[in-house]
C-alpha cells in the first residue's frame, strides 16, 4: 500500500490496519463478500458492490452504546444493562454497499 492510502475516511496504512483491528474486535463472525465489480463512471475507477454479515457482540454494545448501562460507562463500574441489549446481543446484521476503488498512476495499481 502506498503511504497515502484512504478510505475516505482513515489515511495511510497503519490507520487502516487500526481500523480494521478495532472493527474486527468489535464484530464477530464478519463475512465481507464480492456482489459485483464493475466499471466506475469516472475514467480509471472500479465499483465493487458488497455485503457485509456481522454479528453484534458484547464488545460493540459496550464501546457504541455505553448509555445502555446504568453506569453510564459501558458496564465498566457494574451496573445493570437495558432489556435493549439482551435483544441486540448476538444479532446478526447483514449490510449493503459499495466501494469505490480508483487507478494511482503512479504505482500502476487500485
């Protein structure tokens, strides 16, 4: 990967290895699979259409949702967690999507 690699979002390498570490703590059992992959409208570029299956984890429920906690905090201190979370936990979520992936010159790659 070149140094300025992106995402979009997260810039360089590191950044998106750290992503992705943390994503994959987070979730378990995530499938991302290839619907499609086709020309892009811009000159250079493929779409790629995906889905992704994962499933809600404890991990997930305590670093997005700490306010579902009596504690406030995730569970960190005690605390008792909403019904909410009992109906969360272990769902499995199945979400659409593309990505954008567009020619670099320079290294002769996506």
């Amino acid at each position: 990967m070149t140094p300025d690699v992106t995402d979009g979002k997260e810039c360089g390498p590191e950044a998106l290895l750290e992503y992705w570490k943390l994503f994959s703590l987070c979730f378990n059992d995530v499938c991302v699979e290839l619907e499609s992959l086709e020309t892009g409208a811009l000159v250079g570029s493929l779409v790629a259409s995906v889905t992704v299956r994962m499933t809600i984890s404890s991990e997930i429920l305590r670093r997005v949702f700490p306010h579902l906690n009596s504690d406030g905090q995730g569970g960190v201190g005690g605390g008792k967690w909403s019904p909410l979370v009992g109906s969360l936990l272990g769902r499995r979520l199945v979400v659409r999507g593309s990505v954008l992936f567009d020619w670099d010159n320079k290294t002769r790659g996506f």
